[in-house]
C-alpha cells in the first residue's frame, strides 16, 4: 500500500495486504477509513474503497472489488473478480465464490455461500427513470449455486437452497430447494439439510 492509502486505513493484527492490492480508495459516500479487523489477507488487484466496515478473519481472490458503504462480518471470502458494489451488508461466515455480484441495498445473512458468479440485482426496470433500486436479502444459512441470478426484492429464505444457474423472481420460503428459470420451489430435500459448513 501506499503511504497515501495508509492515511485512510485502520487495519488490525497480523493484516497481509499484497503490495498490488489498493485499501483506502477514495471514492464512497464518506472518506470515513477503511477498517479491517485482524487477520485479513489482501490478494493483488483487490480494491477496497474507504467507508468500509471489514471484522476479522477477512479474504479475497485476486482483482476482487468492495465498494464504499459496505459492512463485512467476520470470516469472510470475496473470491477473485467478485464485486460488493457498496452500501450493502454481509454477515459473518459468508463465502462468496469467483465472480459474484452483490450490488447496493443488498443484504446478506451469516452462514451463506454464494456460488461461481452467482448475481444478486437491485434495479427492477433497468436504466428507466421510474425505477427505484430495490435490494434483494440472502437470510442466514442459504446456498446460492453458481450462475444464479436474483431478482431485485426477492427474499431468499433462512437455509434455503438455489440451484445452479436459476433465475429467482419471487420470495424462496425458508428451508426449500428453488430450481429453474423462472425458478419454482419445493421444501428442500433430506440430503440438502443440516445446514452450510463452510469450514
């Protein structure tokens, strides 16, 4: 990092940012610093704005993004190319694989994993002057497969389960498996209980 990124960075204990990564860009809704808890590890490319909020036990791929606004919980993986596209927020024990999306008003539970370019949305008519962003929740324990877009307002349910590549346009009631485009849901079956286990 730069002396200048220093300058917008409180960084905890036993912090490993690549000397290729960028924390403290300026660019978020305040020049609030960028605060990192301990243990993080900061691959080359990253980028962290600053107005961000990161616990302990934070990680990314490389050439991973996180915009201004956003607040990370505690055990933490933002995988290579992934965005966190500012003012959302992402619990604790969250795994978000290469090149998910998460766009801003979105909310994300503890527990959760977010498969391989998995695509949460915010904007239900796109670039129409009428729209307002609506944010998607992504509640505790869920499982998003990878290539799987959710729709703006769409509330996955607590320990719910999307497949792979399905578009979800309407609410996915707790612990039910959605599946399909447009996705239609069912209760989750006995071999996807018991809940993620991310480590």
């Amino acid at each position: 990092m730069s002396e200048h990124d220093l300058q917008t960075v409180r960084t905890g204990a036993r912090c490993d940012i690549a000397e290729a990564a960028v924390v403290g860009e300026s660019g978020g809704e305040t020049d609030a610093p960028t605060r990192i808890g301990d243990d993080a590890t900061i691959r080359g490319g990253t980028i962290v704005y600053t107005d961000v909020e990161i616990g302990d036990d934070f990680s990314t791929g490389h050439h991973a993004l996180v915009r201004g606004g956003t607040t990370v919980g505690d055990d933490v993986l933002v995988g290579s190319h992934a965005v966190l596209d500012g003012e959302l927020e992402v619990g604790s024990h969250v795994s978000c694989q290469t090149g998910v999306y998460l766009p801003p008003e979105t909310t994300v539970g503890d527990n959760v994993f977010l498969g391989p370019h998995a695509v949460v949305t915010n904007d239900p008519y796109p670039v129409r002057p009428t729209s307002e962003l609506v944010g998607a929740t992504i509640e505790s324990g869920a499982s998003v497969g990878a290539n799987a877009t959710i729709l703006p307002g769409v509330t996955v349910g607590e320990g719910s389960f999307v497949a792979a590549g399905a578009v979800v346009t309407e609410d996915v009631p707790p612990d039910s498996v959605a599946v399909g485009t447009p996705a239609t849901h069912e209760p989750l079956p006995e071999d996807l209980q018991g809940g993620n286990q991310l480590r």
